[in-house]
C-alpha cells in the first residue's frame, strides 16, 4: 500500500531544509506535527530514514532513494497547482473542443490562431468527426465541447440530446449539388421529382438523412428507394465525387463555392428554398464552464461576426 501522501509531502520538506523546523514553517504546522508524520512514514516503509544528531539530522540512504522518488512529483504538482489558480484569472490551459470536418478545417482553426495571439498559454486539441462520436465524447469527457451539424431540426428526433445543452450557432445553405457535366448530359433543366428520381445520388453515411430530408422538404414527400452509386461518411468526399461527375449530392454551398462560381458545380434548384443546416455549439447540460471556455466561446462569436461568416454560408439564396 502507498504512503499517506500528506506523509511524503512531510518528507520532502524535511529532507530539502535538513529540518523538522523548517519543514514545519514551510509547511505552517507544528514542529510536532512533522516529528510524528516522520516518524509514521519510517514506520510505514519500515526504515529509517533520517539520523538524529545534536544539531540536526542526517539522511540516510534510504532517505535519499526516496527523496529522487518523491521530488520531481511534487515540484510538478506545485508548479500545477500555481498554474491552476493563475487559470482562474485569465485563460489556461487547454481547450478540448470538437467539429465537423469542414468547419474545422476552415474555421476553427482560425478562430483558435487568432485567440493564441491574446492568451498564448491556452493550447487547443481538437477533434474533427461525426455527430455521434462528438457527442460521446463531449458525453465522457473528453472533449470540453463540440460543434455539431443538427439537420432538419424541426423535424429531426433530438431526445439523445437531453444531456446536453445545445445553442444555435450559424445556419448554412444546403444544396443538391452535381457537376455541370452530369447536369448537361442527364438533367438538362428537368428538374420534376419524376425526373430527378431516376438519377444517380451519392449518400453521406447510410441513413441517407440528408437526401431524405433534402426530398422531403422540396417535395413534400418521402423520396422512394435512390439509385446510390457511392456511399461516404464525410461532406468533403461527397463533393469530389460530384467532381467526378459521379451522381448529385447534398452539400453545404460554402464548401464547394470555389467550383461552384467557376462553373464546375451546379445547383439543382426548385420553387423552394434552400434548406438550412444548424451549427450548433453542444456541451454538457449541467456543466459550469471554466474561465478559459468562457472567454473562448465570447472571442468564437466575435470572430464569426467579424468574418461575417453568415455571407459565406448563404451564396445562393438570402439568408432568412
């Protein structure tokens, strides 16, 4: 069984002063009070450790096997514990924070340059993925937040989010999507449910939440069974198969509008508008953010404003 760990703190103080009086007033306890930690602690580990002399005390060797032990733990926990308290000051640390893989790569990481250039002794961690695995890990712990892709909201089943608490961040243009080639050779500006159910569609993860809903809101109507020719578990894959000319998929705007504006990608418009995709800030219900998080999300939100990001998710249809 491991020491008492109040014993070893004991330890080490005596040991660095060479004196039970001096570990005592660093310490701000009796001199007592360390001669009987001290002597527990020999008791414990069934050896002596210091050698009592008229001025003083000597270690033994054991004392010294044990002192390179116990040191570097507890000159690390000082100097983290000091750092813990400077936390609750100003921002410290680091940040776990979760994100779709597009709006990461694209806008997270700049948020998180620009917040390093304030408060340098923040670090960031962060992990790009899907919304199930995000929400577990923010579940478990091990992220401090995410942000999410919330589908059709309105009409989505939200009840796995009863743990957490969810704030709507940004909306951005949904669209289906294919290559100006395939639109030339197989839609040809016929853009009736009739039509469009005989062409070839690449789906964003096996639910095919996305096309579903895509059809539902435009027709009014569930889409029967779709003619997929690939099957992928991310946005960025969906759009270089549309490059490939390989069928239509439903994609963020933004995320393509480089091809889009060259005229590689085109829309497939109705007399509806676009749907809208929430981005939406996820974290623990009950959770009491620290200081670092606090300030963090304040620059997040003061960053998008100053990007206007809002004018780079809604390209093809005024924002609502």
């Amino acid at each position: 069984m491991l020491p008492d760990f109040n014993r070893l703190k004991l330890f080490y103080h005596v040991y660095a002063r060479r004196s039970v009086a001096g570990a005592a007033r660093d310490l701000h306890v009796t001199q007592s009070a360390v001669s009987q930690g001290l002597a527990k602690l020999e008791e414990e580990l069934e050896t002596p450790l210091f050698t009592r002399v008229h001025k003083g005390i000597v270690p033994t060797p054991a004392a010294e096997s044990l002192f390179n032990m116990v040191k570097p733990f507890v000159e690390e926990l000082e100097s983290e514990l000091r750092s813990f308290a400077a936390s609750k000051k100003q921002p410290w640390g680091l940040l776990r924070v979760g994100s779709p893989r597009m709006f990461g790569k694209i806008y997270m990481l700049r948020v998180f340059a620009s917040f390093r250039e304030k408060y340098p002794e923040v670090s960031f961690f962060l992990e790009l993925g899907g919304q199930e695995k995000l929400l577990n890990m923010v579940r478990a712990g091990d992220l401090d937040f995410t942000f999410s892709d919330i589908f059709f909201a309105e009409k989505a089943d939200l009840s796995g989010l009863r743990d957490f608490a969810v704030e709507p961040v940004i909306e951005e243009e949904v669209i289906l999507a294919c290559s100006t080639r395939y639109y030339e050779e197989r839609i040809r500006g016929d853009h009736s449910l009739k039509h469009l159910l005989t062409l070839d569609y690449l789906a964003f993860r096996p639910d095919q939440l996305i096309l579903r809903g895509w059809f539902k809101h435009h027709f009014k109507r569930q889409a029967p069974r779709l003619n997929i020719s690939l099957t992928v578990d991310n946005i960025q894959a969906v759009i270089a198969a549309i490059d490939e000319h390989m069928g239509l998929g439903v994609i963020a705007s933004h995320l393509a509008w480089e091809q889009i504006s060259r005229g590689d990608i085109m829309a497939v418009h109705t007399n509806k508008p676009p749907i809208s995709n929430t981005i939406s800030l996820v974290q623990l219900a009950n959770k009491v953010p620290s200081l670092t998080e606090k300030v963090f999300l304040r620059h997040f939100h003061k960053s998008m404003a100053a990007m206007e990001m809002h004018k780079d998710f809604f390209k093809l249809w005024p924002q609502p």
